[in-house]
C-alpha cells in the first residue's frame, strides 16, 4: 500500500485551477540568444576546460535545445499509456477520468509547445542543431514492457521534472526569459502528473506478484540502459553542433573532455536526478523493497 496523501480530485482542482496555453507562456517572445538558458547543474558546460565563454553559452543554447527535444521524445509514450488507464475504468469514478484525460491533453500541449521552442531556437540560433531521431521507436519499446514498467519511468520523469524548475531553475534570474518559463509552465502540470502516476502504481501493484513488481523494476533499470545510449548519441550531436556554430574544429582531447562533461550531465539531468529523487524513491520502496538497492546502485554507477 502506498503511503501518500493524493488523490485525483485533489489534481483535476490543481488542473482545473492553473489551467493555461501555450501562447500564455510564449507571449509573443523570441529567445534571447545573449543569455544562457539553463542553469549549469543542468547544462554542465562551466567546467570544460577547452571552451570559451562564448563557446560555453553556445553549448548551454545547445542543451536548451535538446532539452527540449527529449522531454518531447520520452513523453511520446505517456500519452497512449495515460489513455490506456483512463480507458480501464471509463464507466467508473469521474474524477479519476476528467483528470486522465487532462493528463493525455496535458502532454499533447507539452509536445506542442516543446516543438515550437525548437522552431523558434532553430530559427534565432541560426542553424539546425542535431537531435536523436525514433521517438515512436522508443514509445512502442516503452509500452511494450508491464504498466508498472511504463509507469515508473514516468513517475521518473515527473518527479525530476519538478526538481530541474524548484531547485535549479525558479531562482535563477539571468536565464533566457522565455527558456525560464517553458519550464515554469511544463512544471505546473507535471506538479499534479506525478501525483496521478503514484495513485495509478497504487491501483495496479494491487493484484500484483511479488515477482512481477521485482520484474518491472528489472526493466526500469533497462529502460534506463537504453536511454543513457540514446544520451551519449546525443552527446556527438551537439558537439558536431558546437562545431558548425563556432567554425572550430576539436581535436580528439578536446572532443573527449567535451565528452565527459556532457555525459555526466546529461546522466544526472535525465537519469540520476530522478532515481535520487526522494519522492521516485519513496514511491519504489512502498511497491517494493527489493527495489531500492537496485535504483540506488544505478544511480551510482551512472554518477561516477
Ligand atoms: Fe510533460
Ligand atoms: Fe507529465
């Protein structure tokens, strides 16, 4: 039994109450290519050595960018996942399916808005920065493991999505305006998803086996196997794209410093930072403890 105070009606007033559009948070804007967009918890650039200053905001625009693009990618499956749910008891609490389906909508804007920051990055970087292609590919491996598997991973997700904005964002003052409040936005939804993914684990790891939940833990860490891969191609992109955006050519030793910082990186910010995260922790332990060894060993050695 999970030990949490949430409950749907308690996200579709959250939802109902904070409700807003993408031209709400756009305004009208462009970004402001002179300011950096993330924070460097984030970013990971300050500490390579072999970069200028003007080459370090370079490359933080660049990860704004691909931040941007993987949140859309790994939210691809939630919406097909979410529907799945609501579809489970469509006759039952209303509540439950008015905030289900806000939750689909919620991510259909996400993808929205996401896209459109990348249109208007492309637009005002002036290039085209690379980014990892198969998304749908990844979505169906995603749903093809056990609900419990998919829900993990999005509580995951969700939780780290909360820290990125409270702790390493809100407070800082010098980040691009309008790159600050695409997180702001995506952040007020997700506040209330990651409720709605600990109340749906609760319902399912009912009639759940002891075995079956070890086992989705098994493929969670999985998932995550094949998700740091899909980071470090990530990785060469944006280092062939700070190449075209600053007309210098790395060395190999460069190249491998860029490397390490940015695999770090990328890491905490899409892996670690939500295996740590104490609530994702405490919602793997209350499905089992067995789980907690395995998440925590996982996000040792991706931390090293
Ligand atoms: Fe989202
Ligand atoms: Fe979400």
């Amino acid at each position: 039994m999970l030990a949490n105070n949430y409950s749907y009606q308690d996200c579709l007033n959250h939802s109902v109450k904070n409700a807003w559009t993408i031209d709400d948070c756009f305004k009208g804007r462009d970004f402001d290519f002179t300011k950096r967009f993330l924070p460097d918890r984030i970013a990971g650039v300050e500490g390579i050595s072999c970069l200028e200053a003007d080459e370090k905001l370079k490359l933080n625009q660049i990860r704004g960018n691909s931040y941007c693009h993987i949140f859309a990618f790994v939210e691809e499956y939630i919406v097909p996942m979410v529907l799945d749910h609501a579809r489970r008891d469509v006759y039952g609490d209303e509540t439950r399916l008015r905030f289900l389906l806000r939750f689909a909508e919620d991510e259909t804007k996400h993808q929205a808005m996401l896209k459109r920051a990348m249109t208007q990055f492309e637009t005002g970087f002036g290039q085209s920065c690379g980014v990892i292609p198969g998304r749908e590919d990844v979505a169906e491996i995603v749903l093809g493991k056990s609900p419990l598997t998919a829900l993990l991973l999005t509580s995951m997700i969700e939780w780290f999505t909360q820290l990125h904005y409270v702790e390493h964002v809100r407070d800082e003052d010098n980040l691009d305006p309008l790159f600050h409040d695409l997180l702001r936005y995506h952040w007020i939804d997700e506040a209330q998803h990651a409720k709605a993914d600990s109340l749906l684990i609760e319902e399912i790891t009912a009639a759940m086996s002891e075995e079956e939940k070890q086992a989705a833990i098994g493929e969670l860490l999985e998932l995550g196997m094949a998700i740091d891969g899909l980071l470090a191609q990530q990785v060469d992109m944006d280092i062939a794209a700070l190449e075209a955006s600053t007309g210098r050519t790395f060395s190999d030793g460069e190249k491998a410093e860029i490397r390490e910082h940015q695999q770090r990186s990328y890491r905490w910010t899409f892996i670690v930072s939500g295996l740590e995260h104490p609530r994702f922790v405490e919602t793997v332990g209350d499905v089992t403890n067995a789980g907690l060894a395995k998440i925590a060993g996982a996000a040792t050695a991706l931390s090293s």
